[in-house]
C-alpha cells in the first residue's frame, strides 16, 4: 500500500500546469461543440400549445 502511495505521489508530481491547462482547453472545446449540435429546446410549457 505504501508503495502504490508513493507511486501516486511521483506522479502527481510528474503532471505540468501546462498539462491540466490542455485538458481543460479539450474538454471546453468538446463541450463547446457538442453543445452546439444539441436540439433547440421547445419549451412546450406555457406557450398555448
């Protein structure tokens, strides 16, 4: 157990700023895009319909 810890330790400290930057600049792209195919939302409530 204590070696898996100390595994983990090594490589959190392996992981760059700019690294989790990238990630996070990725994940916003995708959700920017899949956003942006989602269906309009009718809104069916309230509308006379």
């Amino acid at each position: 157990m204590k070696n898996k810890l100390n595994l983990l330790a090594v490589s959190a400290q392996k992981i760059d700023r700019q690294h989790v930057q990238l990630v996070l600049v990725i994940v916003s792209l995708a959700m920017l895009v899949l956003g942006i195919g989602a269906p309009a939302d009718g809104g069916g409530v309230g509308l006379g319909r």
